[in-house]
C-alpha cells in the first residue's frame, strides 16, 4: 500500500482561503496542464474530509469525478448527496491501516486527515503543485504535531503557471 498526498497549495502553503474557498485555484489554471489522469490511474482509493468533498459538489459533471475509485468521505453525515461517494464516521488512521496493502492511496485535501497521517508516518508520496497566489491567510496543508519529518525530493516539474514537487518518504 502506498499513501499519497495529491494537491495543490498557495506559495504560502494554503490549501484554501479562511472560507475554504478555492477560488484563487480555480482562477489560476486547471488539470489538463498537469499529469493528473496519470496519477488517478494510478489510484484504487480516495480519501477526503467533508469540507473538501464540499467543494468538489459544486463542481460541474460531479458524477465522473472519481469513477474508478472507491471514493471516502471522513464526516460524521450518514449519507452524502452524491453517488460513489461512501461517508465514514471513524479515525482516519485506523481507517486506513484496515486497507488492502496492495492498494494506492490518494489524501484527495485536508489538513485534518493530511495531520494525523503525517504523525503516523502514514504518507509515502507527497505531490505538491504550488500555485503563483499568496493569500496571506487560509486553511494550511500542514497542521500535524510538531515533529520532524524528512522527505526525499523525486523530481520538480512546471505545468504552466504551476510548480510540481515529488517527494517520497525517506
């Protein structure tokens, strides 16, 4: 099983503005710049807080968002408004220590279920596209207890007004 963050933040680390707005992203460009369908190829498993899967509701054609894999949604909500879409009301590292260790893993957004993977050493990947916006305040990728935490750099790459870091867990 391999775990990874996929997403993209602010060139001062938010991943949304204090409204969990994602506007600014929006405004700045899209996937088809970068190598996205590759990678969620690559995924089985998705994995998101319910403020992010907020966010994606209000997205046109929503129900071909994400049709290949199982798709989680941490909330303490019975049942969601979209089809695929499979509520948990549980611990996230719990959660995820139960799946199949032959399945990829995406942390789709949220520092609160990016937080305690972290402090678990749960994360194996980090793709981290940075956008040219600096919001001066919002919702940080980073949240996790305070303790080191060391990644390997992979590769960088450019994808319009995007930077791409990869990183893998030392």
């Amino acid at each position: 099983m391999s775990v990874f963050f996929y997403g993209c933040i602010t060139l001062d680390g938010y991943l949304a503005d204090r409204n969990h707005n994602l506007e600014w992203l929006y405004q700045t460009g899209d996937t088809e710049e970068t190598d996205y369908d590759s990678f969620y190829n690559s995924m089985d498993i998705t994995i998101m807080g319910k403020r992010t899967f907020n966010e994606i509701e209000k997205m046109d054609n929503i129900d071909t968002f994400y049709p290949t894999t199982k798709n989680y949604v941490f909330t303490h909500a019975k049942n969601l408004s979209i089809r695929g879409f499979i509520p948990v009301d549980s611990d996230v590292v719990e959660f995820v220590k139960q799946i199949e260790k032959d399945k990829n893993i995406w942390i789709v957004g949220g520092g609160t279920i990016v937080a305690p993977l972290l402090d678990h050493n749960m994360i194996d990947n980090m793709i981290i596209q940075i956008a040219p916006v600096i919001l001066g305040a919002g919702i940080p990728l980073f949240t996790q207890k305070e303790a080191l935490k060391r990644f390997d750099l992979q590769e960088v790459k450019q994808y319009g007004q995007f930077a791409e870091l990869i990183y893998s867990k030392l």
